[in-house]
C-alpha cells in the first residue's frame, strides 16, 4: 500500500500500484491485519 506521490522519487522511482479485491477472505483478513499493526502500533494512521 502507499501514496501517490507528486516528488521526483514517487514520480520517477517509485513504483506503486493499487488493488481492489472483492470476495473470499482476502478483503477481511486484509483489514484485520492492518487493525492488528495499528493495535500494536506497528502502523500509524
């Protein structure tokens, strides 16, 4: 996950990408994992 990022690196280094993914498992445990760094504070807002 990341930031679409106007500077010289987001624009000429960086490569980013975004995902939409729709049913199964995927989506839940995606979300569940990302509350889970934010309880840990491994991931700030």
């Amino acid at each position: 996950m990341g930031s679409a990022n106007p500077t010289e690196s987001g624009v000429r280094r960086n490569l980013e990408a975004g995902v939409l993914v729709t049913g199964g498992t995927a989506p839940h445990r995606a979300a569940e994992h990302i509350r889970e760094l934010q309880r840990r504070e491994l991931w700030c807002r």
